[in-house]
C-alpha cells in the first residue's frame, strides 16, 4: 500500500511487492538540498514549466508582431492566480477532508495541496481579469497563450511524475509504472505524453497558419476530450484517491466545459483569419 506523505500528494512504498516486468521502473527522485533550504522535485518542474510557459508568451508574441508587455504583466498575475485556484481546487473538491480536520485555516495553506486543473482555471481567470482591467482584448493573444500554456503545462506534469502523486489502475500497459504494489498507470505521465503531443501539434498548425485565432478552442477541445478519458484510469483503491461526484472527478468536470467552449467557439470563428497586432501598452 502506499502512505501520503502530508501536502505533496506523494506516496512512499510499504512492504514493496514484486510484479510483472514494466518498463519504466518504480524511482524516488530525491529533493535538491541548498543549504537550510529543501526542493522537492515537483516544485522544481513547476517552476520550470512556469518559466518556459513565460519565454513561450513573450517569443510567440514578438513573432507575430504584437507587444509582449501585456503577456509579460499577465504572467505574473497567472502566477498568483494558479497557486491560489490549485490550492482551493483540491481543498474544496478533491479532499474536503482536509478542511474538515484542519478548519478554515487549511483554506490559507496554499503549499499544502495543489490541483493542476485549479491552477490552470485559476491562472487563466487571472489573466482575463488583468486583461478586462487593462481594456486589453484577450482574442488578440489567444494563439500565444495557447502556444505557451500547453508546453509549459507538459513540463510542470512531469513534476507530478517525479513524485507519483497521481497513481492509476493497475495495468499491463507497456508504459506503467513498476508502483510498489504492482504496475499501474502513472497520470502524471500520462498527462504529459498528451500535453507533449497536444504542442507538437499546435505548432505544426500554427506554421501553416490556416487556424489563427482558433488555436486556444482547439486546445480546450483536444485536452479536454483526453483529460476526460485519462481521469476514468485515476486509481480508487488506494488511500487518499481523489473525490468523485456523480462517478466523475472535479477535472472531468472542468473537462466538459473546456469541450463544449472549444467546440462552440471553433464552430462560430472562420478559420485562417489572422489574428491582429496591437498597439503598445
């Protein structure tokens, strides 16, 4: 079985039993120690899928041509907003539990328990908000944050696989995971196979230039199907499995929205309509 460990969503092995061959063995990646200071590698990813999500904004916006300030302002409001939303994300719907036992106060402690759907429901508020404040249209960088996020997410998801924090069902598949208690889907892997594929292919339409404007719906539309599909494999026979409600967890949710605002929003815009530049800010 496998044990918590308090705020991280990490799981440590007891009693490891030995299963069928897999091919990716079970691995603990230790925290990176800096003097009094201790990095877990999950918050090592993060920050660099945050980082590379960051270089990606400012990139893709210079190369069409649009002011990269907006986006470089916005990022740090996605920030704040993406640690505030994957806190009360997992507090509120993944593990009442835990604001049960630790009263109101947990709703405070925005390090102990994180969701990556919150973060990125949280982050993308953030951004619509800094955008409305600034009487900026947010159509106009749709494609760059688009271009950014999915990237950027990839890489903060294989922080979920350096820390298990997410185990599935127990499979064959050719790419479980070796879990103490036998081989079973890793959905922070999983995720981020997606995400990688989900990039390359935005990149690759984006350089055609056939769907300007419609790259944001497009990727609400691909990852929400997948992210759908991928929750139905999160493990529910271990401790702390992730709450469901109606046979569905949060993020499914959130997944039939994202589908149903890609797939109305790619049906009402024309595609190979280029996305206009700005003026200064």
């Amino acid at each position: 079985m496998f044990k918590p460990i308090c705020g991280t969503r990490r799981y440590e092995s007891i009693s490891p039993r030995s299963g069928p061959t897999v091919m990716i063995p079970w691995f603990v990646v230790p925290p990176l120690q800096i003097g009094p200071l201790t990095l877990q590698p999950f918050g090592i990813l993060a920050a660099a899928g945050i980082f590379l999500a960051g270089k990606l904004l400012v990139r893709e916006a210079e190369r069409r041509g649009l002011d990269a300030r907006p986006v470089e302002k916005a990022a740090s409001w996605a920030l704040a907003g993406g640690i505030v939303g994957a806190h009360l994300v997992h507090v509120l719907f993944y593990h009442p539990e835990e604001l049960r036992q630790g009263g109101m106060l947990q709703l405070l402690k925005v390090w102990d328990g994180l969701s990556s759907t919150g973060g990125v429901l949280g982050g993308l508020l953030a951004v619509l908000l800094f955008f409305r404040s600034r009487r900026l249209p947010f159509q106009r960088y749709a494609d760059v944050f688009a271009l950014a996020v999915a990237p950027g997410w990839m890489v903060a998801r294989l922080g979920c696989f350096s820390v298990h924090d997410h185990p599935g069902v127990r499979t064959a598949f050719f790419l479980a995971v070796a879990f103490p208690e036998g081989p079973r889907h890793d959905l922070g892997l999983d995720d981020a196979l997606v995400l990688a594929a989900l990039s390359l292919v935005l990149y690759a339409i984006d350089r055609r230039g056939r769907w300007r404007g419609r790259l944001l719906p497009l990727l609400a539309l691909l990852y929400g199907t997948a992210r759908f599909l991928l929750d139905f494999l999160r493990a529910r026979d271990l401790p702390y499995s992730d709450a469901r409600y109606l046979g569905l967890t949060p993020a499914q949710f959130a997944c039939i929205a994202l589908v149903i605002w890609g797939a109305a929003q790619l049906a009402s815009r024309v595609p190979g309509t280029a996305t206009p530049a700005g003026p200064p800010v």
